[in-house]
C-alpha cells in the first residue's frame, strides 16, 4: 500500500520574524516607562552586545551601542539611529484612606481607555491592579454618556487600606498589564509598541550590520524620556555626546483604522513610513527613498509641515545641526493597551535602515545642495 | 482531591474561563453536564439550553429550585468590513465607556482581538469631552481584509472579554463572568454534595437579556420555594453617589441577601429563614442595596401559581466588565448559608402557609 503524500506543513513563521516575535516580546514586557528607562535600557545594552556593539550609558540613561567601520583609515563618519527606549504610563498621585489609587498620566494617556484597564503597579513588589468601575446598576440616568474625569478613576489593587498603603507609595509606577498577543496576518498586539517597535527594529538592523562591511561608524541608540516634558531629552543629550554626521530617528506613526482617515494614516504591511518635511534633510529623506527602491523595500511617504513628533524634533537642532531623517513603523491605536502593528512593516524598518547604513559608503549624495 | 462539600474552585475557574454569552451557553453546560453527571438523579437539556437536574434528599417536601445563569455579557459579531474589521454589538448590559482598547475573544475558536477606537492623536479637541461609543469601535483580529476575516470568524458569532482566572493575594479572585459562574459553582458545589432534601437546579440561559431561560424552568418544574444563586455587584469603591447612597455590598462581609431589587420583592419568610440560616450557622451576611438590579427571582416568583423567592449573592466587585473581584471567604460563606438554609427550604409551604418547623 502506499501512502498518501503528507500535506505541506503550515509555513511558521520564518526565523527572522521569530527573532522579531522574541525581541519584542522582551522589549514590551519591560515596563520602562518615561525617567525609568533603566531596565529597558540595560536590556537593549545586553542585546546589542551580544550582536558585537560597543556600548556605553550615557549620564542621562541612554544608551549608544557603537558598531566601528571595518574598514581601516581615520576617523569616519559617523551615523547616529535613534529610538527612544520609553514608553507612556501612570503614576500614583493618591493612596486613598480606603485603599484605592488615584493616577496621573507620565505622557500622553487617553483617560477615556483607562476604566477596567487592568496594570501592573510597580510598589514594594508588583501588584496586579485595575481601574475599577461602577456597574450600570448603580450609575444615575445618563451617567455612561459622560467620560469619567483622571480625577474621578481609580486603581483597585485588591488590598485591605492598610496593606494597600504599605504596599504602594505616592509616585510609584503603573503600566499597562497586556503581553505581547500574536494576532492574524503576522500581526502582534501589546503595550508599549510605541515605541518598542523600533527599539526591536534597530536591535534588527544593528545585527544585519554586524555581518556586513560598513564606511560610517554606526551608533545605534536607545534614548529616554520622548513621551514627556519639552522636547526629547534622551535624543537630545545623545546627539551631543555622539555629534553624528547624519541621523535617522525610529519611531511609530499612525496606521490604518476603520473611522480614521485615510489622508491621515499609513498602511499596515504597506512598509516603514518616510517623513518628509522641515524636520527631515531632503537629502536624507531622498537616500532613504533611493535604497528603498533600489532593495525593493515598499515604503510610504508621511509629509509632516511641522514637527514630526520624534526624536528627530531635537537630533536636528544639536550643535551645528544634524541633516535627520524619520523612519516609521505604522501603529494602530496608538497609546493604548493595545496598540497593533504588523510585524513584516517592522522587519521591513530594520532592513531599511541596514542597507541605508551601509549604502552612505558613498556618502549622503546632495548633503550641500 | 478537595474534601466533599468544600467549594470546589477548580471548577469555578474552569466555569470562570469558559466562554458562554447569552444564547451560546454550550461550552459552560458542557463542563457543568461532565462536572455533574456522577452525582445528579436526573439532567435534561431543554428547549431554552438549560441544564435542569434533579437531585434526591434524605426527604421531600415543598417543591424546591435553587438557579443560577450560564450566561455571561458579551457582544455579537454583525458585520464583517472590507477592512477586516468586525463591528460588533452587545449582549446584555455593558458601559460603552470601559470598552475600547480592551482584550477580545472571538467565536468559537476564541480567536484573540482587541477593541479599538480612533487613537486619541488624531481626535479632535471635542471628542475628549465624549465617550467612545461601541458603533464608533471595531474588533481587531489582525485580518488585513474581509476575506481574512471571513475565514476565521462569521456573522452571529459571539464575543467574549478576554481575562483568565487568577488569584489575587490569598484573599482574592479575579476572572471573567463572575456574574454568574460563581453561582453556577455553588450551585454544582450542592449538587455534588449530600442533600438533606430534593430539590432541582436549574443552570439557566439569557438571564441577561431578560431572565428568559429561568422562566421556561420555572414554567417546567413550578416550584414552591426558589433561590437565585448570583453574583452580585459590589461597590465598596470611590465615587460621589456611591458615597452619598452608602457603598455596601462590600467584598468580605459574606453573602449579600436581597430583600427587593428591581423584578422581585423576596418572600419575608424565606428572607427571615436565610438570616436564621446565618446565625446559627453563624455567618455573617449584608444587604443587598434595594431596588438595585434583577435575578432569575423576577421570573421563579411568577411561574405558574407563584413560588416563594429569593436571590443570595456572592458580592463582586466589577461585574459587568471585563473581570470581576471576589474574596474567597464571601464565596465560601455563600455555599455554607445555603448549604445551612437548603433542609429547611422544603419545610415551606406555599405562599399564604405558615412555614412548618423540621420535626
């Protein structure tokens, strides 16, 4: 008798995508939340290490992962990519006499996604924790037609008041308690993918760089604190101390969502995002687009008239000014509990930059036009 | 191996994540069917999908129901967009405002999604002053189009929260459907156990949406005496109106007995029978806030000629959103009331009798 062919087996996921899948899952169960970035950082340093990078902590947290040129000579040009290692979150502002935590936001949080949202609340140890409700049976006509005020939400942490307040300090930290979740079509979902994305993104691109032959020498950086106060602290004291001779800033922009427009949005698995704008040196926008093209690397074009909302904000300015480009990963439902992207668009990003790094061997064509 | 007659709170976890919106209650009557079947006189599956089973005592009496709801709130899938978005709609009673960016399960491969909503970057000024409606939200399952979607899930399929079991410190539980899995565990946990007298349980569907399995029982069985086993809201939280109102029922004051909610007024003696119940079995119990909420009560006291009814509730904090708390001890006390009040259940006659004290 013979047997029936077996059927193909299910293609998994390729290896690259599950060294994506790997890193990102790490990177976003790491709270790192804006001035706390220490453990995400110390992460990103251990990985860049192991990848070959020469590391170092910069005096404000980030930290520069250094791939030399391999070819021999003076000093090289250098190229700084930057991707800010924070994430948005909460703080503790109230330990109330019953128990309950009141917050405020550390960077832009929605407070209308925030009732039942379950977190984590970083205190003496880690306290699963959730911002409580009130059932519709006890709300008064009309109450659920009205967003519940930051004021007015609370985390439950499940403790008796006293323990509670043992437990929990004002200014401790809460974040979002959602792991990683594959979901269809090579899409993930989870916290933090603002900006982890592209954290995961350049730890890709710094071991595809690792194997090839470079001119620039090529910092890879993780930076802190994007997401709060004015401007980009971590890009900004990073750029100093590296003074690049051309920059690329990571980072995630919207993507594509039923009710949003579409003039405002990039496609999932449409490829990493462009900015061009004031914010981007034409030529670096231009070279980006060129080795796009010319590695069949499908991209979209984000025209941004002012700022771009990135590190690329304060790398630009630095010292005598740095020609800057963005390269964005599209985001659904940025700044949520459950931000989505799909992971192909974030390998796509990893290779980009990659191949734009290795490609400025012949300089950045049009830098003095 | 759990000591017989204690709760038995392997099952209600598994109760806890099976998934079972109103109308699509199999997978919870399955565990309950498995769960049961060694220890039930009789079980039928009737025409509303619920589980009615029939358990003999040392005695008989007055016609005894004790019920407790398989369903939980959810959504339905009614549309799948080109997009590959599902938009959904939903099923028994949900605030809009704690939907958006959560977690998902969807249809009977509980594929995992997440609900989204416009990112608040691009909402206008305005639109932070308004709520996120449901019909302004999708389900996200990562299709990139509708033929992705159409693959995995269909129209009519149901939604469910996604939010597995866990222990909260020593004292507390957390998971989904609390309302009302954590009566359908008590409930199996008397079943189970020896009963002094008959009685039947009914584990009903589409309580949600209007107590409609209970009535179908009811109308089956006509019970003389009927308990609704539930979980109860408890809002022992900040919040104004709470503090103005009195924030009872609370987590670890025991069982919460209902005197009057918004379908039933509990029949006095059976309410003064659990509160003897309590003392001399000497567990603590509070009230359930009057006029707040309904229980397959509203439909056991109705049925045929009328029954004597009541509703006993495990408190809960959270019911009707994603995942609810409950401390142990509450839900532990519950079955040990009701465990105490059950051979005396039989003892009362018909409404307009006197109750007949065990010889």
């Amino acid at each position: 008798m013979r047997s029936a062919p077996a059927p193909p087996a299910p293609a998994g996921p390729s290896p690259r995508t599950a060294r994506a899948l790997e890193l990102l899952r790490r990177a976003t169960d790491i709270p790192g939340l804006p001035g706390h970035e220490a453990e995400l950082v110390a992460w990103f340093e251990a990985e860049a290490r192991a990848l070959g990078a020469e590391t170092r902590l910069d005096r404000m947290g980030s930290c520069v992962a250094l791939l030399p040129a391999k070819s021999p000579g003076g000093p090289r040009p250098r190229l700084l990519v930057a991707a800010h290692a924070d994430a948005i979150g909460l703080v503790v502002t109230e330990v109330t006499r019953d128990g309950f935590l009141r917050v405020a936001p550390l960077g832009g949080v929605d407070s209308r996604l925030l009732p039942a949202q379950e977190v984590w609340v970083h205190g003496t140890r880690r306290l699963p924790g959730v911002f409580g409700t009130v059932p519709p049976h006890f709300q008064s006509p009309g109450e659920s037609r009205k967003p519940i005020p930051f004021d007015e939400l609370f985390v439950d942490v499940g403790l008796p008041a006293a323990r509670a307040r043992r437990s929990v300090r004002v200014g401790d930290l809460v974040s979002f308690r959602t792991s990683l979740q594959e979901l269809l079509g090579g899409r993930v979902t989870g916290r933090a993918l603002d900006n982890r994305a592209s954290v995961t993104a350049l730890l890709l691109a710094i071991e595809q760089l690792a194997g090839w032959n470079h001119a620039w020498d090529v910092y890879g950086a993780a930076t802190v604190q994007e997401e709060v106060g004015r401007g980009c602290l971590g890009a900004l004291t990073t750029t100093f101390a590296v003074r690049p001779d051309v920059a690329l800033a990571m980072d995630v922009t919207h993507g594509e969502a039923p009710g949003a427009d579409d003039w405002q949005t990039f496609k999932m698995d449409g490829g990493p995002v462009l900015c061009a704008g004031p914010n981007v040196h034409p030529a670096v926008f231009r070279a980006l687009a060129d080795t796009a093209d010319a590695e069949q690397i499908p991209y979209q074009v984000e025209p941004s008239p002012r700022s771009t909302g990135t590190d690329a904000m304060d790398i630009q300015v630095v010292g005598h000014g740095v020609p800057t480009g963005v390269v964005g990963i599209p985001l659904r439902s940025m700044h949520s509990a459950v931000e989505s992207l799909c992971l192909r668009d974030l390998e796509r990003a990893a290779e980009l930059v990659a191949r734009f790094a290795v490609r400025l061997e012949r300089g950045l064509p049009g830098r003095d036009e | 191996m759990a000591r017989p007659g204690a709760f038995p709170w392997e099952l209600f976890e598994a109760l806890s994540n099976a998934r079972g919106v109103t109308g699509d209650e199999g997978p919870v009557r399955r565990l309950l069917r498995d769960y049961l079947a060694p220890h039930a006189d009789r079980m039928e599956v009737d025409a509303m999908g619920s589980l009615l089973v029939e358990k003999r005592g040392r005695r008989t009496g007055a016609r005894v129901l004790l019920g407790a709801h398989m369903d939980e709130v959810g959504f339905m899938v009614v549309r799948i967009e080109k997009s590959g978005a599902l938009r959904l709609q939903k099923v028994g009673g949900l605030d809009d405002r704690l939907l958006a960016g959560k977690r998902v399960r969807v249809g009977p491969q509980a594929l995992p999604g997440v609900l989204g909503a416009k990112p608040p970057h691009l909402g206008q000024e305005e639109e932070a002053s308004r709520t996120v409606k449901l019909e302004d939200m999708y389900a996200d399952i990562g299709a990139a189009d509708e033929a992705e979607a159409r693959a995995h899930v269909r129209v009519g399929d149901t939604v469910t929260f996604d939010a597995a079991f866990e222990p909260w410190g020593a004292a507390l539980v957390r998971g989904k459907a609390f309302d009302d899995r954590v009566g359908c565990a008590l409930l199996a946990a008397l079943v189970a156990g020896p009963s002094p007298a008959d009685f039947v349980a009914a584990f009903t569907t589409q309580e949600e949406i209007g107590l409609r399995g209970a009535r179908v029982a009811a109308q089956r069985f006509e019970p003389e005496v009927a308990v609704a086993l539930e979980g109860t809201g408890a809002v022992d939280v900040p919040g104004k109106r709470l503090a103005a109102l009195g924030a009872f029922p609370c987590l670890g004051r025991g069982p919460v007995l209902t005197r009057r909610d918004s379908t039933t007024i509990s029949d006095p003696r059976l309410f003064e029978l659990f509160e003897r119940a309590a003392a001399a079995a000497g567990v603590r119990w509070q009230p359930k806030r009057p006029g707040i909420g309904g229980t397959d009560a509203g439909e056991y006291h109705r049925a045929g000629p009328g029954a004597r009814a009541i509703s006993v509730s495990v408190p809960c904090r959270y019911i009707h959103a994603p995942a609810a708390l409950a401390a142990r001890a509450d839900i532990e006390a519950t079955l040990e009331l009701v465990r105490a009040a059950l051979p005396k259940l039989a003892a009362l006659q018909r409404p307009g009798g006197t109750p007949r004290e065990n010889s």
